[in-house]
C-alpha cells in the first residue's frame, strides 16, 4: 500500500465524473476535480472502488468488497489507483502526522527546484476570458464551411509549391546565404511564432466546444522557452470533439506552412524568399513531429483517442517489458488490445532508430560543416548563438540533475537510518 497510512480514503468535495462508452461496449469514466483542475481516466473497476470512497470504508474493506465483487484481491491496482487518486487531488486521505523533516527545510525548496528547471509555466489566468473575446469577435469564422473550404484549399496548393521549392542551391535549410547564424536565427524566430499560433489553434478550437481555457502562457521545458494552452478541459467533452482539439494544432501548422510556401513560390527570388522557404520548413517539420502519434504529443492523443486506449504508450511499453517474450514462448493467441501494445512499443523503438540514422544523416550533410564553421571561426554568430541555448538548457538541467541526486542521497540515507533503528535491539 501507499507509504503513507490511508484509513478512509474520501472523495474531494465538487469532484465530477464522465461515463464514457466505446464502440466495443466497453466502459470507462474520467474523474474531474473543477477546483484543483484535474483529470484522471479509469475503467470501470477502479470505479467501482472510487465509488466505496466515502470516509467511511478503510482500505481492507475496499479490497474485501472488490473480491466479493470481482473475485481477486485488488492489492497492487488499489495501491496504484490511491496513488493516482492523491496526484490527482481526487481523494482526501486522513494520514499519520508529517514528517517535519520532509515537509519544510530544504526538502521541498529542493523538490521546487529539481521541477521547475525540468518544466516551469509562467501562467497567464486571464487566458479563457481572451479566447472567449477572441472566438466571439473573430474566432468563430475560422469553423464555418467557408473557411474550412479556403484552409483546405491553401494547405493542398501550398505543399504543392514547397514540394516544387525543395531544397537547392537558392533554397536551403540551415544556412541564409551561406551563413549558418543566419539560418539558424530565422528557423528558432519562425518556430516560435509558428508556436505561438499552433498553441492558438487548440485554444479556439476548445472555445468552439464551449470548453474552458484553464490556463496558457509560457514554459520553460527543459531550459527552452516555449508556449502552452491547457485545454484539459476536452476530458469532460466527447471522444470526437477531443480528437479535433488535438488536431487543431497541427492544422494551423499546414495552414501557415501553405501560406508562406505560396508566397515564397510566386514571389520573384531574393533573401526574402528564402526566409520564407526555412520558415515554411521547421513549419513543417512542427505539424509532423506533432501528429507522429509514437511522440506524446497531439498525433498520440488523437491515436489514444480513436483507439479508445487511455494511457496507451505506458501500457505499451509495460507490456514489453514484462508479457511479450513470455507470450511468445507460451505461443498462445494475442487479444487485441495486446496487439496494439506490440505494434506500438515496437515501432516506437523503430522510429527512434530512423530518427538517429536521420540525425547522423543531417550530420554528414549539414551539420558537420556548421561544426568545421564552428571551430575555425568563421561564423562567430553561430558560436554566439548555439552557445547561448546550450547555457541556457544545460545550466537548467543540471541544477534540476543536481537537485534531484541531493534529494536521492537523502531518501537513501533516511530509509537506512530508519532500517537501522528496526534492526536495534534497543526498540
């Protein structure tokens, strides 16, 4: 069981639940917190044990009931869905006093410190109220059937034009006139407005739903500043308005991607153009990385979504680790669900070698001679550049490493002390 010592776990006040029915008439429900804005997705018999969570049962009765009901103990489900439940501000929990030690000090300045250099949000709360004004005044057009036809049309003509512009001796990607700083400067400026409005597409999107904006602003992940809209609120809506939340985003991306790659295409040559051509590229490149459903991003999500699988790439890759080889040697029938966790796991660890060999590609072809401009100085931009994003990621890594070791060597050194006490004769 959980380390703490849970008697009678209770549902947090307000708490919400959504009934959801798959195609194959299974169920399942998601568990909302409104106040602590939280989610949480379970089947139907996790529910059965959420739904005993009234104060009023301890945690042996929980597990009695559910071997009456579904005749086995629910030892390790229990002790990870109380967890789930606690992340998750779902459950109230009446617990054995804290442990001063781990609750102030530096203890949690640390734990503050290792999460935000690894992910840190600077929230803007007035989020749903702007969206809300922008969909109203101006938004709301984006989803009419005219505008649907006109986006369709630019996203198709505009592959068309950037396919004829590949890549040559006036159209590169990584250098601007033959100057890597350059190119450099205008893929990190073009991404991070191509961002900024591929984040805005899901934004409107959930207001077209007539869900809430919880929160956006900017993130700092993994030292990179980068920007975010949570639209968690799509949980309490169906499956098919979900899948088109996450697509939202990547749709921008085509959209802006044609735009630019039309304007590149019928514009007399000049470094204008050329601008445009990188601009259309890491375009490009962001809805693709996007809708690759073997990323945890929105093509993963959309995938989950039509699967009807939540938390599909860690059941995947639990299944690799732990039934595959077994159900090979045992030769028997794979179900499903077990397929889909195969095919999954597998052919991320496929693509993840495509991506490496793509790197190594881009390497021999691109960047190896960045490096060589590098090291003999002759783009001191570069140098100031490149430079300037390593510090400013490395440095937040390593203090979130270095925090996250300090906090290692402390649960170390505390479970030791208290085995030693155990094991003291004295007590």
């Amino acid at each position: 069981m959980p380390e703490k010592s849970i008697l009678k776990p209770r549902q947090m006040p307000h708490s919400m639940v959504r009934f959801e029915r798959t195609r194959r008439g299974d169920t399942y429900y998601i568990l909302h917190n409104p106040d602590k804005r939280s989610y949480l997705a379970i089947d139907e018999e996790n529910y059965f044990l959420w739904e005993m969570m009234n104060g009023e049962h301890n945690l042996t009765d929980l597990a009695i009931a559910y071997y009456q009901r579904f005749g086995s103990l629910p030892l390790e489900r229990l002790d990870t869905l109380i967890q789930q439940l606690e992340e998750n501000h779902l459950i109230e929990t009446r617990t054995k006093p804290a442990n001063p030690d781990t609750e102030t000090g530096f203890v949690p300045l640390l734990t503050n410190l290792a999460d935000g250099t690894y992910q840190r949000e600077f929230d803007w709360n007035q989020a749903d109220k702007w969206f809300t004004r922008i969909y109203e005044s101006i938004g709301h057009f984006f989803f009419t059937r005219a505008a649907l036809f006109a986006f369709i049309l630019i996203s198709v003509i505009g592959i068309i034009c950037f396919i004829i512009l590949e890549p040559t001796e006036e159209f590169q990607l990584l250098t601007f006139n033959e100057i890597y700083s350059y190119g450099l400067l205008i893929l990190i400026l073009s991404g991070w407005i191509v961002l900024f409005w591929h984040e805005a597409g899901h934004g409107l999107a959930c207001k077209y739903f007539g869900r809430k904006i919880h929160k956006a602003g900017l993130m700092f992940y993994y030292g990179m500043p980068t920007f975010f809209v949570d639209v968690s609120d799509m949980w309490m809506s169906g499956r098919t308005p979900r899948i088109m939340v996450s697509l939202a985003g990547p749709i921008v991306n085509v959209i802006i991607g044609g735009i630019i790659s039309i304007l590149a295409f019928v514009l007399p040559p000049s470094d204008y153009t050329k601008a445009l051509f990188q601009a259309a590229y890491i375009t490009y490149l962001i809805a693709l990385l996007n809708l690759n459903p073997l990323l945890e991003l929105d093509g993963y999500y959309c995938l989950m979504d039509l699967l009807e699988m939540p938390q599909l790439r860690r059941k995947s890759f639990d299944f690799l680790k732990t039934q595959l080889v077994p159900k090979l040697r045992s030769g028997t029938r794979f179900n499903r669900e077990e397929i889909i966790y195969s095919t999954y796991s597998v052919l991320s660890i496929v693509v993840t070698v495509l991506i490496l060999a793509f790197v190594l590609y881009i390497w021999e072809n691109e960047l190896g001679l960045m490096i060589h401009d590098i090291f003999t100085g002759q783009d001191i931009m570069v140098v100031i550049l490149l430079g300037g994003l390593t510090v400013l990621a490395g440095s937040s890594l390593l203090i979130g490493f270095g925090a996250r070791f300090i906090l290692y060597l402390y649960r170390v050194h505390d479970r030791m002390l208290k085995s030693g006490e155990q094991c003291d004769p004295k007590n």
